[in-house]
C-alpha cells in the first residue's frame, strides 16, 4: 500500500496541571526528550525513535484534557487537496500559520461531531532518531524509563460516532478496522487507520463532547510493557489497569495516568491492517472481552474516567 | 490509631472511617487500606470521579485540580477531590462522586 494522503498521527497537546510533575512524567518515566519550550510555556516533546520534532505538546492549564491531535499528510499538495475537501463538508477550517507551534509548518484545525479539534499539517523540522541514516545501530544509549519508542495513537470519547467514522472515512481517507455495535445495531465504538496499523484514532460513545481517554505509546514486546508496570511501581505512577491483553487490536497494554489525571498506555503487538479487508465487529455485551480479554470484565474505569 | 502523625477521616454517609497520614492525600489513604466509599478514578485531579464535600469546619488543604471538575463556587463550598485532598485536621466527608456511564 501506499502512503498518499494523511500518514500518522503526528502530534497531540496534553493539558496538564503543572508542568514539573508533568515533565517527571514524560521525560523521566515514559522517556520522551525534551525538544525545547516555546514563549507560551508549552513544552515539546519526542519519542526516541521518532524522526520529526516533536510529538507530545504539553500545555500548562487549568483544567486536564486534550486541545488538539495533529495528523501529518504525505505533502502540501495532499493537505491542500484535504483542506478543501473538509471545507466542502461544511466544516470550518482554521488555517494557522507555519511556526505556531515550534517546527511545524502551516496546518488546519476543524471541529469533527464528537467534539475534537483535530489538525493536519504536512512539514515539521527533522531531527532524526540519533542514530543517523548511514549504517544506523539499532537503538541509542542514554534512554531513560520506559524508553517508549514512538507516540501511536488516542482514543477520544465523545457523542455522534457514526458521523465522526462517516468523516474519517470518506474525507480523510481512513479504513474501519474494528467497531463496536449495541444491541440496536448502533455503532458505539469505531477504531480506525490511515496506515497499515490496527488503529490510529479510535472513538467510544459518550454524552459529553471533547473528553480524551488516552494517548499511546508504542513498546517493542511484553517483556518491555512489564518492565513499563514495573517502573511504575518504583514510582508509584497510578495504573488504571494491566498488564494485560486487549481483544480488539490484540494489543498488550497498560493503562496509567499521568499527574494530572489524564491516561496514557503503553502497547506492543496489534496486528498489520490491509485495505482490502473487512472490519471486525464486537457486540457490546461482549466488551468486557473486547477491551479485556483475560479477566473479560469492563471495568468502571475504562468507561468513566476521562479528561 | 498509631503513634504516626495524621487524622480520621469519617465517610459520613456510611460511617465508615479510615485513618490518613499527615501530608498523604484521602483517596490515597483509602485506597492503602483496602477501604471503600469514595469512587476512584485518575487520582491525578483531572476527572472528578473521586468529588468529595469537607462537612463541618475540618481543617485541610487542596493541591491544584482541574477546573472543568471544581469550580470557584465549589471551593468555597468545601466541594474538592479526595485525591487532592490533604487532611490538617480529622474531616468529616461526604462522596459526591456521580459515574457517568458511558456505553448505553
């Protein structure tokens, strides 16, 4: 397959409560590196192996949450095309100036039905994973934490589900891989790709508009996650659950907060997505299952605690 | 309870009563000892799952919470998350915490 229009989740602004703690969070303890500050205060942040600037966008506010999540397009051309095609939805676009946020070039942000701002943009400053492109080692020294390799992707809540997969789909180009329907046959969770991924946004169905569940981080196996769990008990990082294995995506996780309340995961092992399949299906009365396969109980959590 | 320095803490709607050390937070102190009344949720001060009211005149302090979850108004009135609630005083607290379902 090929990588024609949007490419990757690329970035994400986190809102947290103070930034000190936040920084011991994701610098110290998931292993992100601090890629500067801009005259906002906001702080940027990557993953090791990363090649662009930044990923995580930390801003210090009153309340937790997310503002944002970006997703990078292959070229201006395709982000040129993209823009007029949300346009033509009538949807309103915000164009921002290249440089708004640190490294970025220009990019257009919308409102989707379940409340979300969501932005494309096409160029960010490369830096590279430290490793060069000419005879590269296979990892860096010097990785703190949980050494995360790379940001994956958010699971957002909010309400219209159908409608947000309808834009996802047929504007922006992305493939349902796996979806949750209700007894009514009411589409109540949709997990969707624009690459070979099993997932790189996915929604639930929830009454209030804009809330973030989690963002995600990518690990290289299970024995890594563990080690993940385990540095979250020297430090005494709250777990919300795992580790254990998630039906859909097949993904190994754990759920943990940050300081300021909102979830993050770390994840290895979905599997490879082609377009020429067809979605997975979940009942709702077997999402117990579906989130988590081994004890096959929803926790109250999972369903009620957002930011 | 012990030598260690800290306060009561009494769930009023249930009675039940826990002890919390002096500088910890009441969920944290709860969830230590296996004990129950107050939802639980990030423990971060974010979600608000864990909205608990101070009744009476206890003597305690709050560390920074999201708004969206304790307003100005709320403040005033005692209202704040028992995982930024930190005891100067034995309290008497009352478990606001409303869990919003979120699958029909």
């Amino acid at each position: 397959m090929s990588f024609t229009g949007v490419m990757r989740p690329g970035h994400t602004c986190i809102r947290v409560l103070e930034m000190g703690p936040a920084l011991t969070h994701y610098v110290d303890r998931l292993g992100l590196i601090n890629t500067g500050e801009d005259e906002q205060g906001r702080v940027y942040l990557k993953a090791w192996d990363e090649h662009d600037c930044f990923s995580i966008v930390l801003r210090e506010a009153d309340e937790a949450g997310m503002d944002f999540m970006g997703f990078k397009v292959f070229s201006t051309g395709e982000l040129d095309r993209l823009e007029a095609a949300v346009r033509e939805t009538g949807c309103e676009v915000e164009r921002i100036a290249a440089g708004e946020l640190t490294g970025c070039g220009h990019r257009i942000r919308f409102v989707i039905p379940s409340g979300h701002s969501i932005e494309l943009y096409a160029e960010k400053d490369y830096v590279g994973n430290g490793l060069g492109r000419v005879n590269p080692d296979p990892w860096p020294e010097g990785l703190t934490g949980m050494q995360v390799n790379r940001y994956d992707h958010c699971l957002l809540y909010g309400p219209n589900i159908p409608d947000v997969v309808d834009f996802f789909i047929n504007v922006l180009g992305f493939d349902l891989t796996e979806r949750i329907i209700d007894a009514q046959s009411n589409m109540i969770g949709a997990f969707l790709a624009c690459s070979n991924k099993a997932h790189d946004i996915a929604f639930i169905d929830f009454p209030e508009p804009a809330k973030f569940h989690h963002a995600s981080f990518l690990l290289n196996s299970w024995e890594e996650i563990l080690r993940a769990a385990d540095i979250m008990g020297m430090y005494e990082i709250p777990i919300d659950i795992g580790p254990t294995r998630h039906g859909i995506t097949r993904g190994r996780t754990v759920y943990f907060f940050d300081p300021s309340g909102n979830r993050n995961e770390v994840f290895c092992g979905d599997y490879t997505w082609y377009p020429d399949r067809e979605p997975i299906t979940w009942h709702a009365e077997e999402l117990g299952k579906a989130i988590f396969y081994h004890d096959r109980k929803l926790s109250e959590s999972f369903l009620t605690v957002v930011t | 309870m012990d030598n260690a320095p800290g306060y009561e803490i009494t769930i009023a709607d249930i009675g039940d009563r826990f002890f919390c050390k002096d500088g910890q937070n009441v969920l944290l102190a709860m969830e230590r000892l296996g004990r129950d009344g107050i939802p639980v949720g990030c423990r971060g001060g974010g979600c608000g799952i864990c909205r608990v009211q101070v009744m009476g005149g206890g003597k305690y302090r709050t560390l920074k919470m999201s708004r969206a979850q304790v307003s100005e108004t709320d403040a005033a009135q005692g209202i704040c998350l028992a995982c930024k609630l930190i005891p100067q005083g034995d309290l008497h607290i009352r478990a606001l915490g409303s869990l919003r379902q979120s699958l029909r």
